[in-house]
C-alpha cells in the first residue's frame, strides 16, 4: 500500500512536471508569436510612416506647381488688365482726336460757307 501511495505520488509529481513543461513551451510560444506580432506591427508602421512621407512630399511638388501656376496666371491677368487698360486709353484718344477733327471740320465748313456768301454777295 505504501508503495503503491509513493508510486501514486510520483505519478502525480511528474504530471505535474510534465504539465508544467507544456505550460512553459505554450508560454514562451506564445511569447514568441506575441514578440512576431509586434515586430510586424512595427514593420508596417514604419511601411506606413514611409508612405505618409511619400505622400507628403508629393503633396509638397504639387502644392509648389500650384503656387507657380497661380503665380503665373496673376502676372498674365495683370499684364492682360495692363494692355486693356492701355487700349481703352489708346481709343479715348483716338475719340477726342476725332472731336477735334470733326470740330475742325465745322470750323472749315463755317469758314467756306462764310466765304462763299461774301463771294456771293459781291
């Protein structure tokens, strides 16, 4: 009966043990998946960070042409509002010259008439 209580006890002292051992490899395992994840996750964080730049800096090229392309736009609006500014001053002289002929005309028109009424009258 001892025995049989020793041998039960020892049984049960290596189930224990042999319990214990798979504990510890499903532990560390575990552990190791865990640590893979993490690696992984790390890994995609920087692929993202990586990206995000990337994006960035694209971002960046096309904002620059933007501005450049607004920039460009502007000066030829100012340039165009420039000569249209210039025509219009170009076509209000070109009015006031024809005032000044048609005037002139007038004047010449009087002048004739005036003249040809002393001739007509002598």
């Amino acid at each position: 009966r001892e025995f049989k209580l020793k041998e039960q006890i020892q049984n049960e002292q290596t189930e224990r043990e042999q319990i214990q051992r798979e504990f510890q490899k499903r532990e560390q395992s575990l552990r190791e998946e865990l640590n893979q994840q993490i690696q992984r996750q790390k890994e995609i964080q920087l692929e993202h960070q990586l990206q995000l730049k990337k994006v960035e800096a694209e971002n960046e090229i096309h904002r620059n042409r933007i501005e450049e392309l607004l920039k460009n736009l502007k000066e030829q609006n100012e340039h165009q509002i420039k000569m249209e500014m210039k025509k219009e001053n170009e076509l209000q002289d070109l009015k006031s010259q024809i005032r000044d002929l048609l005037a002139q005309q007038q004047n010449l028109v009087s002048q004739q008439q005036k003249i040809q009424l002393e001739n007509f009258q002598v």
